[in-house]
C-alpha cells in the first residue's frame, strides 16, 4: 500500500480523534478547533496526532511533532501539549519522557532550546500511545450509544456517519485562515444531528460491518419519495456501473414511483449534470416516458417547466376512480447549468443530493444526502 493510504488513514483517525475529543468534552460551548495551531488544539490543550501502522517507535519519527509542540509551548506556556500516536511498535519505549529521553528526540536539534525551556516543557508535556484504528472507532460509536436519543449501535453508527462527514468538511471547505470555521463545539454537533436532516454517507469505514449490513442499516435510515409529495434530486458525478446507466438509473426510479400511483401522485424532478442530461433524456424517450424539460433545449420557460402534470383518473364501469389512468408527464428534467440560473424555485418538496453540496435554492426544507455510491448501489435504496 502506498503513502496516500496511509495519509488517507492518517487523517480519518485524526478525525475520529477530534470527534471523541468534542463528544468527551465536558461543556457543550467548549471550542475545538481543527488543523489550526496543530492538529488539534482547545483552550486548554494543543494535539499533535500521529497514526503509523506501518512504523516503529523511534526517537527520530517524533522529533519533528516534538519541536513544533516545544516552539508551541514557548509562545504559550500555559497550555497542555500532547502527541498521541500509534505505531506498529513502540519498541520498548513507555508514555514517560525525561530530559534524556527528550534530548535523544531531538537529536541535533538538542542544542536549538535552552535547558530552562525544555525541562518547563516537560511539565506540560504528555506522550499518549493511542488505541489501534479499529479500537478507536469503536470507543467513538460507543461513546455515540451514550447520547440519550441513540437507541441502538445501529443509530451510533448512522450518527458517526453523519459527524465524520460534518467533521470532514470543516477542514476541507474552509481555508486555515478561515479560523472560524475550523472549530467546533458539542452543542454544534448535538444541534447538528437534532436539526431534523436526514443526511446518509458512505463511510470510509463500512469494510468493518460489511458490505450487507452496512446496506441494511442505509436503506433503514433512506427516506424514499412519497408518491404525492414533490421529491426533487440533484445529481453531481456519479460513478456509473455498465449495468445500471444514469438514465437507466433515473427512469426505474421514477416507475417505481408510479407504481401503482394514484391521480395525485408528484412528478420526480431531476437536476442533471450537463454531460449526462443528454443521455438521461434519450432513454426516457426510448421508454416511452413523458417527461417535461421546459423545452430547455430550445429556450427555457421556468413556468412551463414548474407547471404540474395534466392527469385523467380511470374510469371503472360509469364510475371514476381515484386510480391514475394518464399523465402528461412523470418526471421534469433539467441540466445543472439550466438550474444554476434560477434565482428561486417554485416546486416545494424534499431533496435528495447525490454527490452534490447542498444549493441555496433548498432553504429550509428536509434534504438527504448520499456520497460515493454507484448508480447500481443508488438504485437499491429505491
């Protein structure tokens, strides 16, 4: 295995680390701020975190996490400052450090600091061997069991699922500079799993319950459309599998909507990247499916596009029913670029994003979101 694995491993279990370190935290207003002074840092403590399967404990591996927590410590000597590392073996060494010891880490860079600021370093200073990534991961889910709304190690890994992905995002959306940004408190995150979102991600950990469980507890948690409310999804890049097309994808969703429909059932809406729109279009003519585009190959009509279906009920004898006989459409299709000029959107309903951040034109309504699944997975949830 490579080094980007290891640096992709390095950075999950840096964020499991930071989660634990929020849910642990003893006020639900405590800041933890994320990839700021290092890797981790309160206003109390400042982490460096270290994950090293593949490597040996040495003096030499933590030398340059140990000078920039001693330069740390020189412009705030007030705080706490820990390295918490894993390594395949720790050769012997234990969580104690002297000024031998410290002196060994830093090598030639011994000479860098006075004797007075490396032994006060040393009184705030921890070395913390952590647990493996797996054994970690799981003190995390049973720290989520503890929440008075997780019922089950079901739910605990659906809100892990949805924090790591909260987590994620604050270091890769916002800048360093952007210090506001990269922090987070347990307030934040409670609020954030009691906003009434629906959000499902695939975790970069489902290897650890398996490929059928962890589709078992995704389709649990998937709210699909409800046949009379407007349901509207946006797709991003979407891996496409040979069997399953985006279009394929698209219209076997909406005849499973339809499905025994009644004369109120909603057309799907769905937000096509610009390269698949084409495509996905085609196949529904193929089918024989209605759909409505706002004639946006020709010149777009917002209204036009918005406009709900015309639909006739079946008739049963002399008697109509409130079966659906006909409709002029059952699904409106737009490009992403068609969309992205809108400056309000006039068809209300829930979302459901693959692959795509939220949009502005979403307000305040429920959304789902589903990250890194194929068309073929996408369409098992349905």
């Amino acid at each position: 295995m490579d080094g980007g694995y290891y640096a992709i491993k390095g950075f999950e279990f840096q964020i499991d680390k930071t989660l634990l370190e929020v849910l642990t935290s003893s006020s639900n207003d405590s800041v933890v701020r994320l990839e700021q002074i290092q890797d981790i840092d309160t206003d109390d403590y400042v982490m460096q975190v270290k994950y090293k399967e593949a490597t040996k404990l040495n003096p030499s591996v933590i030398r340059k996490p140990i000078i920039q927590l001693i330069e740390e410590y020189s412009s705030d000597p007030n705080k706490d400052y820990i390295l918490y590392c894993y390594f395949a073996d720790n050769n012997g060494y234990n969580e104690t450090v002297d000024s031998v010891l410290l002196d060994k880490i830093l090598g030639k860079e011994e000479t860098t600091f006075s004797v007075s600021l490396k032994t006060n370093f040393l009184t705030k200073f921890k070395l913390r061997f952590s647990p493996e990534f797996q054994n970690q991961y799981d003190i995390v889910i049973d720290k989520l069991q503890e929440l008075s709304f997780c019922g089950s190690q079901d739910d605990a890994r659906y809100y892990y699922s949805i924090l790591v992905d909260f987590l994620r995002k604050k270091v890769i959306n916002n800048p360093p500079s952007d210090l506001g940004s990269r922090q987070v408190t347990k307030g934040e995150l409670l609020s954030h799993l009691n906003s009434g979102r629906r959000i499902v991600f695939m975790p970069a950990y489902k290897e650890f319950i398996g490929q059928q469980e962890y589709f078992k507890l995704l389709k649990s948690r998937f709210l699909r459309p409800r046949k009379n409310q407007n349901t509207i999804f946006r797709f991003g890049n979407v891996e496409v599998e040979d069997s399953c097309t985006l279009g394929s994808l698209t219209h076997q969703i909406v005849e499973k909507h339809y499905y025994k429909a009644t004369h109120d059932v909603k057309p799907l809406t769905f937000i096509i990247t610009d390269d698949k729109i084409e495509d996905v279009k085609k196949h529904f003519i193929s089918q024989n499916c209605p759909f409505n585009d706002g004639c946006e190959t020709i010149q777009f009509n917002q209204k036009l596009f918005e406009s709900p279906a015309i639909i006739n009920k079946k008739i049963s004898g002399r008697r109509t029913t409130n079966s659906l006989s006909k409709t002029s459409f059952k699904a409106r299709l737009v490009s992403e670029s068609t969309f992205s000029q809108m400056s309000e959107f006039g068809i209300q309903g829930s979302w459901v994003l693959i692959n795509t951040p939220r949009h502005q034109l979403i307000g305040e309504t429920d959304f789902q979101i589903i990250n890194q699944l194929n068309t073929q997975q996408i369409l098992k949830l349905f």
